[in-house]
C-alpha cells in the first residue's frame, strides 16, 4: 500500500476511542470521538492553499487528507471539535515516503514534516513544531477497523502517549 491508497482507504465516518498516558505524571485518561475523513484531489482549493503557504510545487501532492472530528475527554465533559488537513509530498524515487504538510482548522497552524508508509502497511508520521514533537502509527487489521499509537514530546517538558481503535461507521 502507498499513502495514495492509505489516505483513500481512510476516506469515511470513525467512531474512535482512545486512551491517554501522561507520561510525566503516570495518570491515564480516556476519551471517544467521532471523526470525518475526506480524501482531496491535488488540485483542491485547500490543498493548493497549503501547499502554496509552503512554497512547495502542487506538482508532488499525491493526495489530501481532511480530517473532523468531535468528542469528549473523561476531564471535561464539554465537546470538543476540531479539524485538520494532511498533504503528503512524493520527493523521492519512492513512493513510501516523503514529506508531510499539515495544516490546523484555524488555518494558522502550519507544520511540515514527514511519513513513512512501512512495507507491513504501517503508516508513520513525524511532525515537530517549537512546542512539541510527535510521531504516530496507523494501521489497519481490516478495512473498517484501524489502530493508532502516538508520543508527543512537549517542550514544557510534557509527554503523552496515545492509544486509539478506530471503527468505520460509513461513508459519510
């Protein structure tokens, strides 16, 4: 599978639960969330927003990403809603990996980092900003259900660490 296929076979309405390690203090902590995944064309209006804030030739957009998402953490039980757009760049002879444009529903959160489609079809993303440092695994055991892993590294000294399962609720 490359990042083409993945993004496209994520596509879909989620219904996620996850768990939350701190990893600085020890407590757990868990939440749901219902999210929306759109794949977009290279030639989206978004996509090429992103890709033009970065400098980069839309030339090397192999797909786009829109996520969506709300939900609820076990410490506050006020909805939390959210979105964001993912465009993987093809910059090398291969497909499997490249950069990684992620831009936040505000519009102005902009990073820039990079993925890694593994050959047992996990997907890898590292993202970093001045305040943090991620990396996140994605992965599916079958079509409509996916498992996700992440560590985050705060520059306060924070980390996290998240577990989530993910199942397909539809299309849309």
């Amino acid at each position: 599978m490359d990042i083409v296929e993945f993004f496209e076979l994520s596509a879909g309405k989620w219904f996620s639960q996850r768990t939350v390690h701190n990893l600085t203090s020890g407590s757990l902590e868990a939440g749901k969330s219902n999210l929306v995944m759109e794949a977009l064309s290279p030639d989206d209006a978004i996509v090429i927003d992103i890709c033009s804030h970065h400098g980069v030739d839309t030339a090397l957009v192999a797909k786009g990403l829109k996520l969506t998402w709300e939900g609820t953490i076990e410490s506050n039980p006020d909805q939390q809603r959210g979105s964001a757009v993912l465009v993987p760049l093809v910059v090398s002879d291969s497909p499997l990996q490249g950069k990684l444009l992620q831009q936040g529903g505000d519009r102005q959160t902009q990073l820039m980092g990079r993925y890694l489609m593994g050959k047992d079809d996990v997907l890898t993303l590292w993202l970093e900003s001045d305040q943090f440092k991620a990396e996140e695994r994605i992965w599916y055991l079958i079509p409509n259900l996916r498992l996700r892993t992440s560590i985050v590294h705060y520059s306060n000294g924070l980390a996290l660490a998240s577990f989530c399962s993910e199942i397909r609720m539809g299309l849309k």
